[in-house]
C-alpha cells in the first residue's frame, strides 16, 4: 500500500492544510485508537508538543479524536519528543503521540506516535493506520457512556528531568562546567537548562522564550550561530544546541567550532566501549554518517552498521541486531540503554560526562577524527512535478558521477521525508572532484525539478 500520510517521521506539513488540518488530526487519534485497541481495559494516550502556535489546533483535535473512540488522554503539555516516549512506558499508556515538526518552522506541525513500549510504529502499523484514515469511522465510534476522559498532567517537566540526570553515573557533577544552552525556543526550554543546573554546571540559556512563532527561528540545532556567539562572549566550555523537540543536539566547543552527531557519537562509542558498556562491538548510523566515522571505528574494532535516513530506521537495526549506539549526523543520538528514541540533553550529559571524567576541554574530546569531504545539496522540488530522480538525464548524471567516484568516495541521493526536497550528498577523498560531481548532478536534478 502506497503511502499517503505517514513519511519518515510521522506526518508533517504546512500548519491549517493538507495534511495538518483539525480534521485529518481528528481522524488520525481515530484511527490510532482503534488500531491498537486490545483488551476490554481502558485504553490510555499521552499527548506532548512543542511550541509552535498550531499546536494548539492539533491537540485539541486529536483529544476530540481519541476521547470520540473511548480513549483516555493525559496531556502534558510543551516536552522533549523522548520525554512522550518515557512517559508512554512508565504512565502505562497503550500509545503517545507528539505534536512537532522537529527542527522545521512554526509554519509546519507534525504528529509522531509511539507504541506502549515507547518506539516509533513499524511501517506495518502505519500502514494498519492508513486504511483506516480512508475509511467511514462513524460506525466506530464509543457509546456515550464509554467516551474516554482528557485531563492535563502535571509533574511532568520533573519526571524528565529526574529521568536526564539519572542517565549519568550516580555521583557525577558538572561543578565548574559553565555550559551555554539554546533550546531553539522549543519544547526544552524549561527541563534543558534546569537538568543541567540542578547536575551543579553554570548554566547560560538561549532560546528560552518562545512566544509560538519563533521555533528553530535563528538558533537551535539547526541555526547554531547565535550559540557559537554565546560560547564566545561568555567564554563557555562548551554549548549545547537542541532542535524544537529537542531529540536532537549540536555541540559548540569552546573555541566555537561545531560538533557535529557523528564526532558525538565517537565519543560516545569510545566511551562505552572503554567502559565495557558496548552489548556488542558496534554502532548503527545512516547512509549520510561520514566515511571518516567509519574509518575511525574500524581502526578500534568497532562496525558501523549504516542504515537508510531515519532515525526510525536506526532505532529498528538498534533493535534486531542488539546495539545500544546510534543516531544520525543531524545530531539524533539514541542511547537504548536509556531511551527508545533520540535524546539530545541524555547525549550531551553523556558527553559531559566524559569531558569531566577527562578533564580536557571539548575541542579534544570531540575532535576524533578527520571528516571526509563531504557535500550536501538540496533540490527543491515544484508541486506535482513528479519523481525526477526516475528521469533519464538525471540518472545518467549519477551513473557518470559514481564511475568518476569509483572506489574513492561515494554518493547517497533520495527524496527527503519530511521535505520537498531531493538531497544529493557525495563524500570523497577529492574534494575538487566531489565538487564537479555533485554539481553536475544538482544541474540535472534542477533541469527537471524547474
């Protein structure tokens, strides 16, 4: 079954259209609450958010929705992505569900769902999901007396921040780190910096004043500038930039250089497998994690397992093959020993961590190996123009840019699935050459895209 609605993370797309709109939200808590319907128990879903003006919109629709078909709701809400995730498990819910577009602007929304074990849904529970989203659910819906209740929780933010700082050994102290934070005016803007000042560091916050409109606005993981300012004017050991949902992080070393999630999760592969905290000698990274990662891992007896772009499809390989390390460059880093999804505040106190335990700065910590050159260039595509990268003229552009590669480097082009956009990334040794390679792809791409 083609897929309609769901991309790699959830649903996503413009705030008040297609397919964010109240009543596709409504339908989609329909649709969810049935799917996972088992059992004559009351059925429970925890819904989270972050800051964006839609959220308002979306959960209230999706309350009507679950509540319709006798689901009962707690709502908590603006919290971390990873906090749903914990809650779901531990408020013994059958679901939960957060409303975000993670690093996008407040322009869009998205929902993503989670099962009763906190992971994100197989492809195969989507799917379920669809079907249901096309048909008549009237038929469906709770007797009067069996609709489900919805109240607003409350403890919340302490519950998660409780969770963060029990993820570090149980005596560990960040006195004397003084740590610049910017939460992307996001869902973290209350529990990042207050984890890490009750862990006893110097906490500097930004991006702590979201007003609706402003996340991901010119800081957070995405716009890391003002931070690198930051860490500069106020001579921080080191920043830590979290996305809207904040299940991503970027770290800024205290000379202001960006970390990005592959050197982060050298370090924290290093770390474990020091630590004999590795379930198995490797890691699990995607097809854009760069070739230098893989290198350094190597040298130390590590695999890097490589997936498709997801972090869905990270945590899936995580799972089946029993590593306890992954995550994306972006800067998703899932530790399962401690979360289902990503977690930026758990990874950057794990980093922390080990810039305690070390005691030298972040520049050397995090400098672990030598990035290949390495390009990324997006396409951005018009409504309907169909599925360039099926054009022959493109293919031809990417058959001659992978002969001239050879063995020397590598190419990863795909649709985005969150954007409209085709990403066309190449890493090489050369990097003249990688150039002249991907910029004939892109000139292809844009032909047809125009």
């Amino acid at each position: 079954m083609a897929r309609k609605f769901f991309g790699t993370d959830g649903i996503r797309g413009r705030a008040n259209t297609w397919p964010i709109t109240p009543e596709i939200a409504m339908k989609v808590a329909m649709s969810v609450g049935l799917s996972f319907r088992q059992g004559g128990h009351r059925h429970r879903v925890v819904i989270g958010k972050d800051t964006r003006l839609s959220g308002y919109m979306i959960e209230t629709a999706m309350v009507a929705g679950f509540t319709a078909v006798g689901v009962d709701v707690f709502m908590t809400g603006p919290v971390p992505t990873p906090a749903v995730a914990m809650l779901t498990r531990s408020l013994r819910c059958d679901f939960g569900v957060m409303i975000s577009a993670s690093h996008n602007a407040y322009q869009d929304n998205g929902i993503k769902i989670f099962g009763p074990d906190g992971y994100k849904l197989s492809d195969e529970i989507e799917i379920e999901i669809e079907r249901l989203l096309g048909e008549d659910l009237s038929g469906r819906l709770a007797a009067s007396a069996d609709l489900g209740r919805a109240k607003r929780i409350d403890g919340v933010d302490d519950r998660y921040i409780e969770f963060a700082k029990r993820t570090l050994p149980k005596n560990m102290s960040l006195a004397g780190l003084r740590v610049v934070v910017d939460c992307g005016n996001g869902a973290s803007y209350r529990v990042a910096p207050q984890a890490l000042w009750e862990l006893g560091a110097e906490v500097i916050r930004i991006g702590v004043e979201p007003d609706g409109f402003n996340i991901n606005r010119d800081c957070g993981s995405t716009s890391p500038a003002a931070l690198q300012a930051k860490v500069h004017e106020v001579r921080a050991d080191v920043g830590i930039a979290l996305d809207g949902d904040a299940d991503r992080v970027i770290i800024v070393d205290e000379k202001g250089a960006i970390v990005d999630g592959d050197q982060l999760m050298a370090v924290v592969a290093e770390s474990f497998a020091a630590d004999g905290l590795l379930s198995r000698p490797g890691i699990v990274a995607t097809v854009m994690s760069n070739l230098g990662l893989e290198r350094r891992l190597s040298g130390l007896g590590i695999e890097l397992v490589r997936t498709k772009v997801g972090d869905r499809y990270v945590v899936e390989e995580m799972r089946s093959g029993g590593y306890n390390v992954g995550g994306e460059q972006s800067g998703h880093i899932v530790l399962s020993d401690h979360s289902t999804t990503g977690d930026g505040l758990v990874a950057a106190l794990q980093l922390l961590s080990v810039v305690k335990r070390s005691e030298k700065p972040v520049s050397e910590i995090c400098h672990r190996f030598e990035p290949v050159p390495q390009i990324l260039k997006n396409v951005r595509l018009k409504p309907g123009n169909g599925r360039p990268l099926d054009d022959e003229k493109v293919k031809a552009a990417i058959g001659a840019g992978e002969k001239r590669l050879g063995h020397a480097g590598r190419l990863v082009i795909r649709a985005s699935g969150t954007e409209p956009l085709i990403r066309v990334m190449g890493e090489a040794d050369d990097a003249d050459l990688l150039a002249l390679v991907v910029g004939d792809i892109v000139d292809a791409l844009g032909r047809v895209s125009a």
